[in-house]
C-alpha cells in the first residue's frame, strides 16, 4: 500500500518514535490542560484517553475557557484477578487523584475517570508499584484478555486462566516508552525491560503496530461469559473426560459499526477449527500477525480483523495460518453455551472456600447520598482480605473467603447496600451499559446514566406481564461501537442522538446471535410502547423454557421481516 492511502493515525504511528511522539513534553506544558492531538492517538496506547467533561462544554465556551479537560485510565487487568492491595491502590487513586469512582469494565478492567494531566505520572506510578500497569489497555494492539473469572471453580479453569495470563503476557508491547514516559525509566512491574541492545524492535506489532484494536477472550461452556462470538479472537475450552482436551478456536466477531454506513456492521466470529493447549500460543500470535499484515490501514473504519476476514474469506484465512503454524487446525468439536451472564451470591469450590458475586451496576461504584459501596468495599477488604475478580459483565467477585469470615462478610455487605444482587430483578441483573455521557467523545446519547431509570420502567411492564422473574438480557450503548456488546443481546439499545435510539431484539441467551434492528432513531415512548406490546405477546405465547431472545427472533423479527435475521454462530 502506497504512502498516500495510509490513514492519519498509521503515519502518526510510524512517525512516533515506537509510541513515543511529544508526550513528555506535552506533560510539562502547564498552559493547557490537554495534550496535542497526535499525542492523544498514542497514549491510547498507554491506557490513557483524553475526554472532557460533556455537560460543562458550553459554559466553559461562555465564559472563554478551554474544556474541561481529565483523562479517563484504564488498567489491565488479565482474566480479571485483582488482590485486595490492589483494590486498595484503586480506591486510594480514585479518592486523592480521580473523580471518586471505581469503574469496572465490560472486558474486566479497571477505568479511573477524572484525573487531570498533572496527575498522570503520579497515578501511573502507584499502579505500577503494586504490579499493574495500563499498558496497551487502549490502542491499535491486542486489549485486556479475557477469562471466566473465577479459576478455582476447578482445575480446567486454573489452566485457562494460566493460558489467559501468558497470552497477555506474550502479546504486550515491547516499547520501553511506556516505562520512560510514565514510570522515569523504571522496569515494568510484571517484567523486565527489553534489552537494549534490542529495544522497541516489537517483533509482533512492527513500528505502525495492528490496523486496530484487538481483542482476545477465553470461554468455559456452557457459560459463554465472555462473550466469545463478539471477540476477534477466542479459545473455547473443549473438556473430554473431564480434562482440558483443548480448544475451539474462533476468529472474527466485533460489534463496532456507524450509524448510515452499510459498509459497517456488527459480526459474529467463525469457528475456524480446533488446537491442544500448548498450541495456543503460537495460534494467537499467528493470527494476530496475520492481521498485522493484511488488516486495512487506509480506512479505521474498515479495519478490524472482521473486515480482513470477510474480504478475504475464511479459506484464505486458514491457508495463511497453516502456514505460518507449519500446521494446521483439527476439525472444531461440539461444544454447548446455555448462559452468558453471572452467578450471583454466594458458590463455594473444592478447596472449600467461598465466593460471593456482587451486582455493580453498569460497573460504577460510588459513594453517594443513596448508598457507600466504595467504602464498604473498603472496609470488607480491609478486614477480610479477600481476592477480586472483575467479570465481563461488570460485576466484581469477592474471593477465597474462609467459612469462619462469610457471616462479617454479609453482615458488611448488607450494612453498606452490596447485597443488591438479592434485591434486583433478573432483568437487572442482566444488564450492561458502556460509560456514554458525559466523558465519553464518542456518545450521541445518555447510557450509564439513564439505563437504571429505563430498567425502572421496563420492570414495571415486566411485572405487569407476570414476566417479573424471567431473566432478559438488557444492553445499552451510547453509540453504535458496542462497548457493552448491545447486538447479541437480547433487547440491545444503540444510542442515535439525544433521548433517542435504535431497538434491537432477537440474540440468543448464549450469545450466539446477532439481534435484530426493529427501531430505528426511537424515543422513550416508542421503545417502551413496542416492548410493552412485545412482551404481553411473550407472555401470552411463549414456548415453555423459550427465552425472550427466542421468542423475538420467531414471532417478531422472523415474521415481520423487519431486518434479515444473521445465521447464528456456529458453536461446533
């Protein structure tokens, strides 16, 4: 490809002195709160996004005053295992340096919202002193890997969850910048610094790094918790006899899209065939060089891996990977998903200790006049000491607790409003929504925001249907890149302007299927008024165990042919 076809941000890239540019200089100009605009592509890359307080934006413009600029940072957190000292760090960052709120994210991370340029360094460093870091949690390389959260469920989620760590580890930048820039030179907390003789070589990403994001999930059926379909790449574990056989291997999901243009679209990924364990690596690597070198990098909008595979189709995918593995993948094998959310309350494993799965909703944990969850996760860490584990469904695992401590433990959690998991409705439960307003660039419309008030009265419909106990999966974005993962949800809202949506019904419980667009640009008063109509018919109809997802696709999207319904995904 040609100089001249490469889009603005592959020449920032190239020019950036391997991710690098004018950040540190940048930093030290107290004149403005922002960062130049090349600058602000490459700290994505560092886990570090430039925004602006949205709901200030005209009265600063009134009274002549630049935006109020903050940085939102966002910290790896592999397969979502978090110890209680680094839950602590969190909480002390967020109180003195951020804007007092935890946020944990769809692909099991950590976001800290609210921190101004000033703060950067300091904030970074105090992550990397308790062995975290944020780099690569953004940018144009492979983001946070994700797991089934809780590995000591059995032996075949401690190797996976092994599998998930070296591969984050395998796949992270080899770029000395972000130790540089941030940490004054010092090594990284979870390696030591390449070679210098070697350094900023990235034999993975080269100097121009991946076209775009990519993300990696692992899956242990028949929970599909990850939402493996929706991942560029994913590894579904195969269990035969109780032991890890291996794994399927999927490769070309994304729900990012933009409004109007048919040339984007959310897709499901193909399962591209079957590898043993300690092939797993060679297979990612593999895959993602492939779309190192072909994904395009003239159009960010079509550049994805699922665009490189639907141009180039799934034959031409396999040969290249053969080649490069010197193997090639065995035939995928049966497996099954029933579930993509959480288990909520209390499980205990073998070992005999016990886990308690809260209800974060929407991932935000704050105090406020109506509850202190912040604190009181303070105070059970504190003195209990437990592990974390942040799902991809935003909620948080409190983990490896002794029996002797599980009384303080509900007694702490019922004192500070964390028992709301044994409260909120199963469509509740059951629901995701990405950041949206104020601070996200990107948002047409409210999401985190206004969602709690929306579920509010979609309950009472519920309730009205005699459906209050039935879990739906709920998911609403602010735009259509699907950060919450709105198009294999069952009622999935896409944010198209203020108060204003588009409705997509018909994905499957185990997400294996793309919903349907049956609104488009909708109102409150629309969307409830279809649902209500909806789910009265679902009441009334419904096939005995049939979930809402079903029953959309065959008596709604099927028959009213509102958009041609997608294959589902294949699980075999």
């Amino acid at each position: 490809m040609s100089v001249a076809k490469l889009s603005p941000v592959v020449r920032i890239k190239a020019d950036s002195d391997f991710l690098r540019g004018t950040i540190v200089q940048g930093l030290a100009d107290d004149a403005t709160g922002a960062l130049a605009d090349d600058d602000t592509q490459l700290t994505k890359f560092h886990g570090i996004y430039q925004q602006d307080d949205r709901d200030l934006r005209l009265e600063r413009q009134q009274q002549r005053l630049e935006p109020a600029y903050q940085f939102m940072v966002r910290v790896r957190v592999p397969g979502g295992r978090c110890s209680a000292a680094q839950w602590l760090m969190m909480d002390d960052i967020v109180r003195r340096f951020g804007n007092g709120s935890i946020r944990l994210t769809t692909r099991q991370a950590f976001q800290l919202h609210g921190v101004i340029k000033p703060r950067l360094r300091p904030v970074l460093q105090h992550i990397n002193d308790e062995l975290m870091d944020t780099i690569a949690a953004c940018g144009d390389v492979n983001r946070n890997v994700m797991c089934s959260p809780l590995p000591e469920t059995s032996a075949v989620h401690r190797q996976v969850f092994a599998l998930a760590s070296e591969l984050s580890d395998a796949l992270t930048p080899a770029t000395r910048a972000y130790s540089q820039i941030w940490l004054d030179g010092r090594k990284l907390a979870d390696g030591d610094e390449t070679d210098e003789a070697h350094r900023d070589k990235e034999p993975i990403y080269g100097a121009t790094y991946l076209p775009r994001k990519f993300k990696i999930g692992f899956a242990i059926p028949p929970r599909n918790d990850v939402d493996v379909f929706s991942q560029d790449l994913a590894f579904v574990a195969v269990i035969e006899q109780g032991e890890l056989a291996g794994f399927n291997v999927t490769a070309g999901g994304g729900m990012g899209m933009t409004h109007g243009d048919p040339e984007t679209y959310p897709r499901l990924a193909d399962t591209i065939g079957f590898c043993r364990p300690e092939q797993v690596l060679a297979v990612a690597t593999a895959i993602v060089t492939i779309q190192r070198d072909f994904g395009d990098r003239s159009d960010r909008k079509h550049a994805r891996f699922k665009y490189t595979i639907a141009d180039r189709g799934l034959d031409w995918l396999s040969a290249e990977l053969q080649q490069r593995l010197g193997f090639a993948l065995a035939e995928a094998r049966p497996v099954t998903f029933t579930h993509t959310g959480d288990r909520f309350g209390w499980q205990q494993t073998d070992d005999g200790l016990w886990h308690l799965t809260l209800f974060v909703e929407n991932g935000r944990i704050a105090d406020s006049e109506a509850g202190q969850p912040l604190t009181g996760l303070r105070e059970i860490i504190r003195q209990i000491e437990p592990e974390l584990r942040l799902t991809p469904n935003q909620n948080l695992i409190l983990s490896e607790i002794p029996p002797e401590k599980k009384a303080a433990v509900d007694e702490l959690t019922g004192r500070y409003g964390l028992d709301r998991y044994r409260r909120a409705s199963p469509l509740r439960l059951n629901s995701m929504a990405c950041v949206g307003l104020p601070t996200c660039g990107l948002a047409m419309a409210e999401s985190e925001r206004y969602l709690p008030d929306f579920i509010d009265r979609l309950d009472g419909l519920m309730q009205q249907h005699r459906l209050e106990q039935q879990a739906v999966t709920l998911r609403m974005t602010g735009c259509p890149n699907g950060c919450a993962r709105p198009y294999i949800s069952e009622i999935g809202l896409v944010g198209k302007a203020p108060g204003r949506y588009n409705l997509y019904v018909g994905g499957s419980a185990g997400g294996q299927r793309l919903s349907q667009q049956v609104l488009d640009n909708a109102d409150e008063a629309e969307i409830l008024a279809t649902l209500n109509q909806w789910l009265a018919q679902y009441s009334a109809e419904k096939n005995p165990d049939e979930s809402f997802g079903d029953f959309a696709l065959r008596a709604i999207v099927l028959q009213k042919a509102v958009v041609p319904p997608e294959n589902e995904a294949d699980a075999s």
